[in-house]
C-alpha cells in the first residue's frame, strides 16, 4: 500500500500528527566536511514541504549549531505547520564539563540555545540525545516537565538509552503525573537490527513511536559500497570522507555487503533502488512512526521519497529477514522456542496484541 509525507502518523501515545519520513538535517551545513551548502539545503527543505512533509530533525550539535541556525531562517514563513525536533545533551563545549549531560543546567542552556538558533519560541519535540549514565532519572524527567510547563517544549522523548531506563523513566513519569515520552529515536536499519531484543518492544508497550536514525546504515544499503571497499577507503572528496567514516565504524563487512546484495536483488525485482528497499522495510515495521532521511542532495531526497511507494511481498520480505537476521539473545531465545510455548500455554489461542 502506496503512502504520501501527508499520510500523518499519531507520535506515539500523543495526538501529534507526524509525516511517515522525518527529513534529518545532520547534512545541513559542511561544517563536518560533508554535507550540503546554505542554497542546497534550503532546495531540501523546500522539496520535502512541497511533497506534503513536516516533520524535521535536527539536534544542538548538528553541524556545529549550523543545522539549527539555517532551520531558524528556513522556517520564518510556515513555522506552525511543522514539527520541529531537536536534541540536547552532547557535550558543546569542551573543557565545560556541565555543556554536556543530561542535567538540569545543560537542559536548560541548550534548549535557550536551539530555541535562539531556531528563531522560535518552542520546541514541538525534544530528546535527550545520549544517555549520560550519571543523571538521576528524576532530574531529567522533572526538567523535561519544566519546561513542557513553560511552554518551550510540547512533547519529549529519549535518544540512544538503555530499554530498562526508559521504560523506568515511563513508569516514574505516568506515576508523578510529568510529561510522557512520546518518542524513541534508535538506529535501526536491516544490517542494525538490535533494537528488535528489547527497545522497539518496549517502545511498544510504553507508548513510545520508534524513530529510526541512519535507516540505510550510513549508506551501506544503497549498494554503493563493492568487495573492493573492504579494505578501506581513501580520498578528500566528499564521498571518500563519508566512506571512510565507515570504514572507521566498522559498517563495510562481509556480513552487511552480502545483506547488501539480497536488497540490490529485490530492488532489481521490484524497479526500484536499493535505497528505495531499504527504506520499505523499516518503514513497514511494527512500531516505527518515521524513518529519519539524511539526504545531501534534492536527487538523493527524491529517490528516498519513492521508498513511500515500494510494496514488498512476503517473500521479498522474508528473504530481507531472513539475510539480516540476528540472535535475540536471553532471554527472548528461551521464551521463543517451542518447549516454553508448550509449558505455558499448551493448546490454547490467544490473538497476539498488535
């Protein structure tokens, strides 16, 4: 079935209508030596709205601060009709040690910051965008409701937390009566499928819409990357320094190529591009609201947007699973087999909760 960027999602246990493909802004701006400049950016901006889209990512470190300043100009003339999301907690300035963190202090510094860059006077969305692991729960819930309070920010969320925290952090938030989480943003792609042991189920169960970060793991999806490129890649251009960046992360394996070659496969089957497929797949999945595009170019931006369009059989999607498949791992393995099936529930039929 055929969708649109109009064809608006509920944002988790919230009433906030959201497009089925977030427009990520990591690529607005050069200032990390790639990415699109000021003209090239707005052509992104002004495709993505044109098609119906309004649900735009960015966060306080994106670019130096770049993503946000040119979103601020971006938006002047149709800021109410979009959903603006942005993250605080990376660290901005080093030798500061309270310009990161989940504290309170840097809350509040950085949202001033993104709502001046912004040229805003709220945040629809805000994440925490890294887990500290040295704020107490309790002070970054409280400050997130702070805020949600003074009218700065309508809706939070969490980026990149362990599952048992945040299903903590719900579990206080609906008992004190402070603003729920109403997102989960993950990396989750068909070569990352982590999320699928604990976070997206718990997403799930606590309310929270699943929004997918890097969707075509860094662009190893799209086909781009051959055998040749195992053994690394060199070069200035700017091809070459997103390449080497994941080489350095580890994203160009045996494994991810061969996951690569069952996409390019469908993609031929189906006349579209393995982006295209890539994208289908995570879009379709149980739990997630919006993908979130990075593209760097308005050709890159039109191909991913056709993903909208991609019907994939079940077979083609059994045979996507089947080449990415991972370990759940404890306990989900045991819970899964056959034996514990039987012990616990026999011969009955219980309908699964959707």
């Amino acid at each position: 079935m055929s969708l649109t960027l109009d064809t608006y999602r509920l944002l988790g246990r919230s009433g906030l209508r959201v497009s089925p493909l977030a427009l990520g802004t990591a690529t607005f701006g050069t200032e990390w030596g790639w990415g699109a400049e000021q003209d090239e950016a707005r052509k992104l901006f002004d495709l993505y709205l044109e098609r119906g889209g309004n649900f735009i990512d960015t966060a306080d470190t994106y670019t130096n601060g770049s993503s946000e300043r040119l979103l601020g100009e971006f938006t002047r003339d149709n800021r109410e009709s979009l959903v603006l999301a942005t993250k605080y907690s990376t660290l901005r300035r080093p030798g500061d040690p309270n310009s990161g963190g989940g504290h309170r202090k840097n809350l509040f510094a950085s949202v001033e910051g993104s709502l001046r860059r912004l040229n805003t006077d709220y945040l629809d969305l805000l994440y925490l965008h890294v887990w500290d692991f040295t704020t107490p729960v309790e002070e970054v819930l409280r400050g997130l409701d702070d805020l949600v309070r003074q009218g700065k920010v309508l809706y939070v969320a969490i980026s990149n937390a362990p599952a048992w925290q945040v299903s903590r952090m719900q579990a206080i938030a609906d008992l004190r009566g402070w603003a729920p989480l109403v997102a989960l943003q993950i990396e989750y792609n068909l070569i990352n499928r982590a999320g699928e042991r604990d976070l997206i189920p718990m997403a799930r169960e606590m309310g929270l819409g699943v929004i997918p970060y890097s969707p075509l793991a860094g662009g190893v999806l799209t086909g781009k990357y051959t055998r040749d490129d195992l053994a690394g890649a060199n070069g200035a251009s700017d091809e070459s320094n997103r390449k080497d960046l994941n080489h350095a992360l580890g994203m160009v394996t045996e494994r991810t190529l061969a996951i690569a070659d069952v996409v390019k496969d469908v993609a031929a089957e189906t006349g579209r591009t393995p982006a295209q497929v890539g994208l289908a797949w995570v879009l379709r999945k149980p739990g997630v609201t919006a993908p979130i595009i990075g593209a760097r170019t308005p050709a890159q931006l039109e191909d991913n947007l056709g993903a909208l369009e991609v019907d994939l059989t079940d077979s083609q999607l059994a045979r996507l699973d089947e080449a990415s498949a991972i370990e759940l791992g404890a306990p989900h393995d045991l819970l899964a087999s056959a034996h514990i099936r039987n012990v616990t529930r026999g011969d009955m039929k219980i309908e699964a909760r959707r």
